[in-house]
C-alpha cells in the first residue's frame, strides 16, 4: 500500500514557485537550496544529496522558462532522475512510492502557494 505521508514536503513547490515571488535571480535560485540545506544540516547530514539540490535548480530553471504545467511535470521528472541517480537506486518500488509522494506533495503544495497569491492580489487590491 503506498504510504503518502513520509515525503509530504513543500521543497520543489517551492522551487517552483520562486520566480513568481521575486525577479532576482540569484534569489529564485538559492532560497530553495539554502532552505533545504539549513533541513539537511539539523537532520543527519548531506550524504547523497547532490542531486536533490541538482533538481531543485533545475525546478527553478523550468519555472523560468515554461508554464505552469509543464514546469510542474518536467521538475518532477527532473528530482526523479537527478535525486534517484545519486542515490543510486532508480527503479525500486520504494523509490517509486517516495516519489510519488513527492510529486503529489509538490502538486498540493504549488495549488496552495497560488491560492495564497492569489487572495494576497485580492486584498492587496482592496486596501
């Protein structure tokens, strides 16, 4: 039975969502990393992580360049590719339910950011 809640987490959401907050790149592209290093560094350390934080530039990189929605599917095809092959396990069933997890996560996570933006715009408007 697939277990959704170990990877419930918003990380590659907000990767995602960065570009939408702020035009400064440098910003959009090292504010999910640091975030997920700060996670790392209280939590164990930072074996095997290079590509985790390989595909969260890369999320940041897709959000910059496509939609929405093929941001969202190219990222999450990204982080199963470059965060797998780092940790050397590409085809497990384990792997496969971590990452589906990941990837509804992600999607929960970027529906909520937008509706936050989108109530923000809303009150925003009326003041």
């Amino acid at each position: 039975m697939l277990n959704l809640i170990p990877n419930f987490n918003p990380i590659l959401a907000l990767a995602l969502f960065m570009p939408r907050l702020t035009n400064n790149k440098w910003i959009q592209f090292s504010l999910p990393v640091i975030v997920l290093s700060v996670y790392y560094y209280f939590n164990g350390g930072f074996a095997d992580t290079l590509g985790v934080f390989a595909s969260l530039l890369f999320a940041t990189w897709c959000a910059n360049k496509f939609n929405e929605i093929k941001s969202i599917l190219y990222s999450c095809m990204g982080y199963f590719v470059l965060a797998n092959v780092s940790h050397g396990d590409l085809l497990s069933w384990t792997t496969f339910e971590f990452n589906l997890s990941m990837f509804i996560s992600t999607i929960m996570y970027y529906i909520l950011f937008k509706i936050t933006e989108r109530i923000w715009q809303i009150v925003y408007q009326e003041v």
